[in-house]
C-alpha cells in the first residue's frame, strides 16, 4: 500500500462513489496529505484548497457528476476537484507550462463546466444550466460552490434575486470560511457571522434544519402552515431570512468539515424542488497548523517546507511593486489627510497590509465589488478626498462602465493604480493584464502611464497627489526591482517627452513601460551580434502622447519595432502607428505583442518565448530582416 490507499484507487467521481460512507473521512485525510505534500514542493493556492476537502467529496459522491452539472465559482479551492477527476498526478505540474491550470479549465476535462478566475459568476451559470436543462426536458441536478466573499459581489446578488423569481430546481452551496484572499469586509459578512456564533440560533439550528427536511413529506396542512405562519417564526428565530426572503429555501449552517453529515443531508437536498442555499462553515486552510494560523499567508504559496512551513522573509533586496504602491502610499498619507486607498479585496495583494494597519479608516477594503469600487473612487474625489484606486488589471474590466459612466465622461479625478498589468505568468488567461491600454483609450480624459521602472512608479504615484485636472492611472507588471533603485533621483514623470538611449540610426525601439528593460538589453544584444546601431525610446506617457517627439526620433532612424506586454488591438503600439506620419509608419518593421488570442499560463519569460516577444527571437527576426543593410555581421562571409 502506498501513502493514499484509498486515493489511489479514485481515477473518477465514479470509483468515489463506489466506495463505503464510512470511508470518506479517510479519502479526506488523504487528499488534505496529498494537497500538503504536493504544494509544499512545487507551490500553487492553498489555504482555500484545504478548506473545500471535504464539500468536494461530499458533491461528487451525492452528484451523478459530470452529468449532473457542479459548477465552482473564483476556482482557487479546485484542487480537491481536480484530484477527484482524474488529474491527480497532473497536479504535481498545476500552473506550470503545458501542465493543469490552477482554475476551472473546460478544455481540461468534461468535470470543469466553466473557465473561472473571477468572483460572482458561478450562480448566474447555475441558473442558465438549471433553465436550460429545463426548457430541454432533461431531468439532472444542477448545483454550484460560492464563497462567502463572492456571494456578496454585485452580480452574485443579481442571479439569487433573479433565482428566487424563475424557482427552478437549483442548489447553491456557499462555503462560508470568513474569508476571501483577505479577511472578509461587508455587511453580508457580519450577517453570516452572526448565524454562526449566535447560542439562540444553534439550539434552534438542529430543529429547523430537520423540520425543513421533512417539509415536503409532513402533509398539505403542514405545509400551507409553514407558508402562512411559519415564515415569521422563522425570520424570530431562525437564520437565513435573507436567503429566504430571495426565495431560496435556507439549509444550515453545517459542519463542513463533517464529510457523512454533509452525505446526508446533499442526499436530502437533491430530492427537494425549487432553489436551495446550503450554509456550510469551513475553515482556511483545515489540517494543517500553519495554515489555520495564518490563512491570508498561505493563501497562495511557493516551494514550502512542509514540517516548518514557509521561511519568513528577511531584508530582501528586492522589492514588489505593490509593495512601492504601499510604502509610496504611506509616505502621501502621513502628510495629506485627504489621501485615501481603495481596494476590492485586494488589501494585501495591493500591498496596501501594512497602510491599512496604520489607517484603518482611510484604506477603503469594499469587497469583491469592482463595479462599486470605481463608482465609489469618483464620488469620493467629488467630495474633495484624493482616493488611489488600487486594482488589478484584470479586474479592472468588471468595472469598464463606470470607469466610463461614472469617471471618464464627468473627468473626476480617481488616481487608478492597475497592478497585474502584461503577462502574469502562473495565474494563466483569466488574470492576463493586457486590457488596459485598449479599454482606457478608447475612454475620453483619462491620462495614461506606463511605469518602467520603480522609480517612475513612486514618482508617478508622487505626482498623482497634487493632480486635480482628471483621471490618471498608472500600469505597472507583477514583479520587483532592486531596492537601490528606489534610493536615486526620481525621474521627471510630469514631463510627456519618451526617453532616449543611444544615438544610432539603423534602428529605433520604440519600448512601452517596463519594457525599456528589454529594448536596453536588446540594443546590447544586436549590437554586440550584428553591429546594429540602435536608439532606445522608453514611452511611458501613453495620454497624452509626446507625438512630435517620436516623429523627430523615428525621422532619424531607418526603421523601428514596438515592443509591448499587451494584445496587438488594445495597445499603445496601434495608438502610435495611428498617430504619426504615414511616411513613417512606412519604416515601421514589426510590433511585438500579444496576439489576440487565449495566453496560457507559465512563467512569463517562458510566454513571452512562446510568442516571439523574448529578445532572442526579436534578434533573429532582425537579422534575418535586416541582413542586407550595409553593416557587418559577425561571422557571414
């Protein structure tokens, strides 16, 4: 026998449900040690892993998956799932190139309905799978997973208002552990905390989960009882009334780490009619004491030591740019108290942890609410405060219309901090930020940056403070630089002009934001191998664009490429070429960006190889393109 007996022998849903219901808390035990031992070497989500062990076994033994239809929602508590359905040995290559992604994946396996990274969505889905099935004649069961974070998201409220109308055959189970990446924030919050710790409502809980079972077989009496009385008995003394007044039918909570209550009671839900919400208590990170302690820590971690778990970090050299994002925020608060922070959910993925500790009232966590959050920014700096909108990228697309409607067209001036801009390797195609460009430009007043570096961030950061005249925002990769850097002279951000590197004429590299890295590196490389001579041009400022400074630049050089880390249609590199001189975009050669296409995941050096955007690829293409030009290339003949 190996390590996992038991697990070992579950290649499907099917062979789970082959086994005894005395045997799930042992196929728990066992994939909460697989989890453990796999990420513990190879890094990857965690804590939420953890926590939805056992409600995963529990479905797929109760569900006829796949063809009863389970849908999660966000997707970083998959794991358990993935285990279950085949990819157990995949998950030894989760985020990695060419391996399982780390969310639902459709095209991974007929078990994952959806491609999901982002929150709120899974009910919505569920409704549209309940319907369907309906309106085809068919006859399986239909349920989803949403946190207790996502469920209190706009669009989540949107489809249970919308399910409580429609009353089709629907079961969602909200896996309630308190927290989403960070703790939980909201009103919601503080509701499904209060059925939890409330002494009334546990000596009730057992009662009206019972009485609610056998509603459907206690008679017609019974029943016209519970509709014209027992609804306001339930709301005095019994939890859930919210769901309830939706037109859910409310189950819980229950023990979500029990694997045979949780059995017995999806047994009896599956056989109930109408929309039903089962309130399940779980704990981040379950089974493993590191994790329990600190689950926002381990809520995603890298190469870990299982029996110590993960080192604490000492005085790196390195630093985040979210964290320039703090400490530069930091630096504004303690001087302007007009300044403040908003984030949705995101406090320390922003790293906005440390500032909130300091000022917990002027960083402004609203949950998963992206939407609200940008509405909410500029209704802050029309009531005269300074707010720093700190999102990521791709989240920042949930909130496109009232970046539109309600900060673009009236000109308010939110300072829109995009984190997670480019590529962002291991997260995979439903966090890629390569949105951001096109969208913003497409929306009129507001200014765009493109910090190349962490300086030009702090600066810009800097320069936002006193900035009345409108919106700005500034883009920055996932990543970090050298903490030295932060020690120079901060560059003049105010000024729209590009920078310059060299004097040569052959060529022009024309480099948006962090890549001035890559066109530095680039120009060193064919000059070394082929005696190109190249001028490097940093554009950061995308609006307004410097466009007669470019045109002197591009005048002097022969040709020019475009590097860039977003989709070729929604880029500064298309905004440039439409906005110089038709005699020189004639010189233009090539723009290396993303095509318009789903990007994988892997680490970002292997991406941007796999699309020709490494500098290796773009030499080659100058070499080959450019071997007749009159200089020497070392080694021709």
């Amino acid at each position: 026998m190996g390590r996992y007996p038991l697990l070992e022998q579950i290649n499907s849903p099917e062979d789970l449900r082959r086994l005894d219901l005395g045997d799930l808390p042992q196929v728990c035990f066992e994939i909460r040690e697989y989890i453990i031992d796999t990420l513990s070497s190879i890094g990857g989500h965690f804590a939420s892993n953890l926590g939805a062990v056992e409600l995963t076994v529990a479905l797929h033994y109760v569900l006829e998956t796949p063809r009863d239809r389970l849908i999660w929602d966000v997707g970083h508590q998959i794991y358990p799932h993935k285990i279950l359905t085949g990819r157990r040995e995949k998950l030894r290559r989760v985020r990695r190139k060419d391996g399982i992604s780390g969310f639902p994946k459709r095209e991974e396996s007929p078990y994952d309905l959806y491609n999901t990274g982002h929150a709120g969505t899974s009910i919505s889905q569920l409704l549209g799978e309940a319907m369907a099935r309906d309106q085809l004649g068919l006859k399986h069961h239909c349920a989803c997973v949403i946190g207790d974070a996502s469920i209190a998201s706009g669009m989540a409220f949107e489809a249970l208002n919308h399910g409580g109308h429609c009353r089709t055959d629907a079961i969602v189970i909200l896996n309630d552990n308190d927290m989403s990446i960070s703790q939980n924030v909201g009103a919601l919050n503080q509701y499904l905390n209060r059925l939890m710790t409330s002494p009334l409502y546990n000596r009730w809980r057992r009662f009206w989960l019972t009485f609610t079972m056998w509603l459907p077989v206690l008679g017609p009496a019974i029943q016209l009882f519970h509709k014209r009385v027992g609804k306001s008995l339930r709301d005095l003394w019994t939890p859930g009334s919210l769901f309830a007044d939706f037109g859910f039918r409310y189950i819980g909570p229950v023990d979500g780490h029990d694997v045979v209550e949780l059995v017995r009671v999806l047994r009896k839900i599956v056989r109930m009619k109408g929309p039903i919400l089962v309130h399940a208590y779980t704990q981040k990170g379950k089974g493993y004491t590191f994790a329990e302690n600190e689950p926002i820590r381990y809520h995603s971690v890298s190469i870990f030591n299982r029996d110590q778990g993960m080192a604490r970090s000492g005085g790196s050299e390195q630093v985040g740019f979210s964290e320039i994002v703090g400490e530069t925020l930091l630096e504004i608060f303690q001087r302007n108290r007009r300044a403040v922070a908003v984030t949705p959910a995101m406090i320390e993925g922003s790293g906005l942890r440390s500032l909130a500790d300091r000022y917990p009232t002027r960083v402004i966590d609203v949950g998963i609410a992206e939407q609200h959050s940008v509405a909410f920014s500029g209704a802050l700096a029309s009531g005269g405060l300074i707010p720093y909108l700190c999102i990521y990228s791709t989240f920042l697309v949930r909130g496109l219309d009232q970046m539109v409607q309600d900060v673009g067209l009236m000109n308010l001036p939110v300072r829109i901090v995009i984190d997670r801009a480019g590529c962002v390797g291991p997260d995979g195609e439903t966090h890629q930020g390569l949105f951001d460009i096109g969208y913003l430009l497409a929306i009129p007043n507001i200014r765009i940056f493109a910090a190349a570096n962490g300086t030009d961030l702090k600066a810009f950061l800097l320069l936002m403070e006193s900035d009345e005249s409108g919106p700005l925002a500034v883009r920055f990769p996932k990543g970090s630089v050298a903490r030295s850097e932060l020690e120079r002279e901060l560059p003049d951000v105010k000024s729209i002009r590009p920078w310059i590197s060299g004097n040569g004429t052959d060529l022009a590299i024309l480099c948006i934001g962090t890549m001035w890295e890559n066109g530095l590196d680039l120009e060193r490389k064919i000059r070394n191998e082929s005696g190109l001579l190249s001028t490097v041009v940093g554009v950061r400022w995308i609006r307004p664009l410097d466009v007669k400074s470019l045109e002197s630049i591009l005048e002097s050089c022969t040709n020019f490429i475009i590097l860039e880390d977003s989709y070729e249609h929604a880029s500064a590199a298309a905004f440039i070429l439409n906005s110089i001189a038709p005699a020189l975009r004639a010189r233009h050669l090539k723009s290396f960006l993303f095509p318009t296409q789903v990007i994988p995941h892997g680490t970002r050096e292997e991406i941007m190889a796999e699309f020709g955007m490494d500098n290796a690829t773009i030499a080659e293409f100058l070499r080959t393109r450019l071997r007749a030009r009159p200089f020497a290339i070392p080694g021709d003949a």
